[in-house]
C-alpha cells in the first residue's frame, strides 16, 4: 500500500489500513486463526508503542487540549487490550472466539476513525509539514525494525535495536506499559528538531 508523502500522518493511516487487513482475514474461518490472533495481538502492541513514542508527543505540544477526547481513546484502549487478551487464551474453531472477533472488528474501528478524521487534520493544520516528515520517517523506522517477543500467553516485550522499550501483560493498559524511550533512530536526519518529542521524560 503506497504512503503518499512519507509523513507520521500517512505512516500511521497505512498502518491502519493494514491492521484493518489483518482483522478481515482473522474474520474467516480456517487453521490459521490462531496464529493471525497472536499476530494481531503483536502488531496491535508495536502500533500502540509506536504511538506513543511518535505521535501523541507532537500531538500534545500542537493540538489544543479540549479538541481531544482522552478519555474515550483510553476506554478504547482498554476494550482493545482485554479482547486481545482473551482472544490469544480462546479457542480458534470456538463461538468464543468469533464473538470476540465480532468486538474486535467493532473497538477497532473507533480510535483510527477518531485519529484520521479529528486528531490528524488538527495535525496537519498545526504542526511544522518537516516536522511531521522526520517523526513519519522514524515511525516507519520503528515499525520495521522493532521486535515484538512473546513472554507467555498474551504477554509481549518491544525490542528496538536492542533497547527493551515495552513490557506488556493482560491485565495492564498497553499505553502505560512504555518503559523506555530511543533518544533517536540510526539514520535520523534532523536530530535538533525531533529530540524534544522522544528524549525521556523529566
């Protein structure tokens, strides 16, 4: 799927796209449900990851506080979080686990469609187009060369070059589970612009 421009916006607009992709393909029915569940369930966390670290700190210092419903995208959060916790324990040929895709299929729609149709043109209005370059260029970064490892049942650790960034398990939100921050990618090409938004907090 081609990423228009190479922004942090059309970086994690595909990212939907290709979540939303998995998700239609766990809907059928077939061996290898299992195995896409726990495919989700990793990809969901290196999503998640990759959020906080490129986008919700941008988002914090351009948008203006009240235009964003937090309150909703943690409840969203966590719905996501205890479905995919059950869906990797669950049974993939059961009536439970379809159940659980039928949520699944619906909690997932809301935050991209909150993001791309409210956060993302306020971003797009408010934040330097460079700016948005870099930290879309670090995104994409992340997403290829972070290691999601399972440590059990739904359990998940983000490796990224090395540094463990994250420990998730079910039972605790997948947003306050970041336990490190890179201070920069290899490559990074504007160091003096994008530090701000990812060296670790005071």
């Amino acid at each position: 799927m081609r990423r228009d421009d190479g922004s942090l916006i059309s970086e994690l607009v595909h990212d939907h796209r290709r979540l939303g992709e998995l998700l239609v393909r766990l809907t059928t029915r077939g061996a290898a449900r299992g195995r896409l569940a726990d495919e989700m369930t990793s990809e969901v966390v290196r999503h998640v990851v990759g959020e906080e670290l490129y986008l919700y700190p941008v988002v914090r210092e351009v948008v203006p506080e009240w235009v964003l419903d937090s309150t909703d995208h943690v409840d969203n959060d966590a719905q996501m979080e205890e479905m995919l916790s059950d869906l990797c324990v669950t049974r993939p040929d059961s009536h439970a686990f379809d159940s659980l895709i039928t949520r699944l299929v619906v909690a997932s729609r809301q935050a991209p469609l909150h993001e791309e149709l409210e956060v993302f043109p306020l971003l797009a209005r408010n934040a330097d187009r460079r700016l948005l370059g870099e930290l879309g260029h670090m995104f994409r970064a992340f997403s290829d060369a972070a290691v999601v490892e399972k440590t059990g049942g739904a359990g998940r650790v983000v490796r990224f070059h090395g540094l463990v960034l994250h420990r998730w398990e079910p039972g605790l939100a997948l947003a306050e589970q970041l336990v490190n921050r890179p201070e920069a990618v290899p490559d990074e090409r504007s160091q003096r612009d994008v530090t701000p938004y990812l060296s670790l907090p005071a």
